[in-house]
C-alpha cells in the first residue's frame, strides 16, 4: 500500500475509526494495540514472510536490552550489544548485501560465484529493513551506552519499531524520541489535526503532482543518457535532484503529518537541504536522521576528529563510503558516498586555510551544482553511463518538446522557490488561506491522487 493509494487511504481511515471510534480513550494499552497491529498488516500488505524478520529484530533487541539492563559487568555489557550487532547487521548484510558480496567477489576472483552461494543473488531484499535495523540498533547502543534504561515493555518497543507511517522509509527515530511518548499517548489536539493534514496534504502534493511528474520525463532520458541531446540531459539532472527531494521529504511530510493525527511526533528530516551554503550544512540539512545516525554512532566512535588530521580525514571517509552503501548493494552508491566524503574533506580544509569569507548565495550555488553532479553518480549505475551524460552535456543541443518545457518550468519554479528567502514551509503557509480555499485544494488533491492511482510510482527510498 503505497501512501499515495485508494488502498491506503482506506486502510489509513479504518484504522482512524476504530482507534478513535471504536476504542474509548481511557484504553490506552488498546490503543496502542491497535495500532501495532495496523503496523504489522501494513507491512504484510508489502510481503508477508518478511513480517518474521521484522519480528525478530523486535524480539532480539528487546531480550538483549533487558539483559543489558541487568548485566553487572561491562564485558558482560559488551558481549550483549556485540551479539545485536551481530544480529542486526547479519541479517541486513545477508538480504541486503549478500548477493553483492557475492558478485563483488566471483568479478574479483574471475569466476562464478559457488553454487552455494548462488541462492543470495535472488534474495528478495525486505521493505524498510535498513530503516527499522538502524532503528533498533541505536536503542541496543544507547542502553549499553548507559544512555537510556532498558524498555520494559514489550508492546511500546514493537511498535517504537514498527510504527507503520515512517517504518519503509523513515524517518529514522531515536528511542528517546519515540517511546517517552508512546507511554503516554495523548490525543493531538485540533489544531495539531489541523497541522498533520497540511502536512498530509503537502506530502502527497510533492509526491504525486511534482516527483512524479518530473520522474516521467527523467526515466527516459536517463536510459540511455547518450542518446539524448545535451541540453535534454542537463535538464534531466536538474529534474532529478528535484525528484528525489521531492519524493523522498514528501515520504517524511506524509509519515510525519500520520504521526501528528495520532498524537506522535516524528522528527523532523530535512531542512530546505538545496539552500545549503556548504557540502557539510547540506549534511545537515539533508535526511538529517541518517546524517546523525552516522555521526553518532559511526564517525564518532570510530574518533571523530580528536586524533590527528590523517585519522579524521579516515574517519569521515569511511563513515561517507559506508553511509553511500547504505543507500544500496551497488559500487555507484559507493562512489556516491566517496564523492561526497572528499566533498567534506575540501570543505574542511577550505575553511581550516581561513579563506576570505565569500557571499551567501555564490556559496549555494556552488553547492548546489556539487549536488546535482553527485545525483548523477548516485542516479545513473555506472560511471561509463555517467561519463556519457556529461559527453552529451558538453555536446549541446535541445529537443524543446511538451515533456521538456514542462519540466523545465517545474525545475525552475523549485529553483526560485530555493533561492527565495521566504522562511515559511508549504503547509504552514497553506494554513492561513481561508477554510473554503484549503477545502478545494484537499478536493483537488484528493481527484488527482484518484486519476493518478493506477499510475503512481514508489517511492525511491523503498528501495534502500
């Protein structure tokens, strides 16, 4: 059930129904019931064998969290979380990364991969699997951290785990985030219900009218890059950073906005990220949860910067080439997160040689192009195919048909929109239009999301 759906609309009212409907408001283990339950057959509506990994994950950090909590002795401490990372990232690595792996080393090796081997190459990787495995894992780390005391309560951790609006594609949440309020779970109030389906209504608008819309014009240029003029392909890159910012923050308005209309508070994902004036605050304002997951439990770990330029420099690399193959079980994600991870190490000694302070908006726009040159590695699956697109760039040429100056006019309305220094986000500023014009445009949305159901697309991050 894709967000932008008939199916999930319905789903998404069935539940609203009998959580407030039919559940009285004092039942707050019910309640809480409910909505695990909704979350499970919401990812068995996805693929149902998959649910059991779920169901492991859930069980595995919650005994080995426990124990911890009871645990004496720090090697005691440390064997448990051991055996979560193990667990954890085990699973991930086989479903994810197994048949990669084993690619990766039949091409090294120059020989077919064995025929024990052969089985990871068809796995069916799991929906949400690196969300919900980063998720649990940073709960297991912060209670052998001593940062938080173990969860004792099953239901609030599976559903801290499992929570159905951010559990495909994020956001990524915290513990200390998300189980504080599921303990409590208070009713949002009206103009909370009032903000969530603004936000709602702002994500599927990204979704549905402006993803996807760029994305039928981006697919084709981008299956065969040299073919098409360069003008048509410099387009399609511009497009595609739109696409992805689009699709994927429209992912996080809608889980968000669904976790307003049940009194749950989502953290927040990305923060205008193409206004951002450094590759490093681009990080900070791009898939924010990831970016801070990584830092915390990967880059500072690992020593941060606190031994020495060399070891930083390592650091931040592999904590980039890592978070790039997070992304997905292919070398031009990889290459994606090496790309940026030099992109850092520049910024670093740019301002470590206390260069003279340049204007604000030359600095976004270089960024930018930064950034839109990155999309190609991360979009396109080999660098020869990104070589060809910068080859049909340089050669010029434009083709200016309906599907080009279409999205010409999208892409340079998300361009003005970027460069402008209006502070407000789509659905606070959609608030204060008049309750007649904010009830046509839920009318309009809700016609378009009907004629665009057969043909809507999933969303990129499903993929990951």
């Amino acid at each position: 059930m894709l967000f932008n759906s008939v199916e999930f609309g319905l789903f998404f009212a069935g539940v609203v129904a009998i959580y407030y409907g039919l559940v009285p408001r004092g039942w707050l283990r019910t309640r809480k019931g409910v909505l695990l339950l909704a979350s499970y057959a919401f990812y068995v509506s996805w693929n149902p064998i998959f649910v059991l990994l779920l169901l492991a994950s859930t069980l595995l950090d919650f005994c080995l969290g426990l124990a911890m909590g009871r645990a004496a002795r720090s090697a005691v401490r440390r064997v448990l979380v051991t055996v979560s990372l193990m667990g954890n990232l085990g699973l991930l690595a086989v479903f994810k990364y197994g048949g990669f792996l084993t690619e990766t080393v039949g091409a090294l090796l120059a020989a077919e991969p064995p025929e024990g081997a052969l089985w990871l190459l068809h796995l069916t990787v799991p929906l949400g699997i690196s969300f919900y495995t980063f998720q649990t894992l940073s709960y297991s780390i912060d209670v052998y951290r001593g940062e938080r005391a173990p969860e004792r309560n099953l239901l609030d951790f599976a559903l801290y785990v499992s929570f159905f609006p951010q559990l495909l594609a994020g956001p990524i949440v915290r513990a200390g985030e998300l189980l504080p309020q599921l303990a409590t779970l208070r009713p949002p109030r009206a103009e909370d219900v009032e903000r969530g389906l603004a936000r709602i209504g702002a994500g599927l608008f990204k979704k549905v009218v402006l993803a996807d819309t760029l994305a039928a014009y981006v697919d084709p240029v981008f299956a065969a890059p040299g073919d098409a003029p360069g003008g048509n392909v410099l387009l399609a890159a511009y497009a595609y950073a739109f696409q992805i910012y689009f699709d994927f923050s429209g992912y996080c308005d809608i889980a968000i906005g669904l976790g307003v209309l049940f009194g749950i508070r989502l953290p927040e994902n990305f923060r205008r990220p193409y206004r951002a004036a450094s590759i490093r605050e681009f990080w900070q304002r791009w898939h924010i949860t990831l970016s801070s997951w990584l830092r915390d439990y990967l880059y500072i770990p690992l020593g941060g910067n606190r031994r020495g330029a060399t070891r930083t420099a390592a650091n931040l690399m592999v904590t980039m080439l890592l978070g790039g193959l997070w992304h997905g079980a292919a070398w031009h994600f990889v290459v994606w997160g090496g790309y940026h991870g030099l992109l850092l190490l520049a910024h670093r000694a740019w301002c470590a040689g206390r260069v003279a302070v340049t204007p604000l908006l030359p600095r976004r726009m270089v960024t930018f192009h930064l950034v839109v040159l990155g999309w190609l590695l991360f979009r396109l699956p080999a660098l020869e195919e990104v070589g060809r697109a910068l080859g049909s760039v340089a050669s010029g040429g434009f083709d200016p048909s309906v599907e080009a100056l279409r999205t010409l006019v999208i892409v340079a309305a998300a361009c003005a929109s970027t460069l402008s220094m209006a502070p407000v986000a789509l659905s606070e500023s959609f608030l204060r239009w008049p309750p007649w014009l904010q009830g046509a445009t839920y009318a309009v949305l809700a016609y378009v999301l009907f004629l665009t159901a057969a043909t809507s697309q999933r969303f990129i991050y499903f993929q990951f």
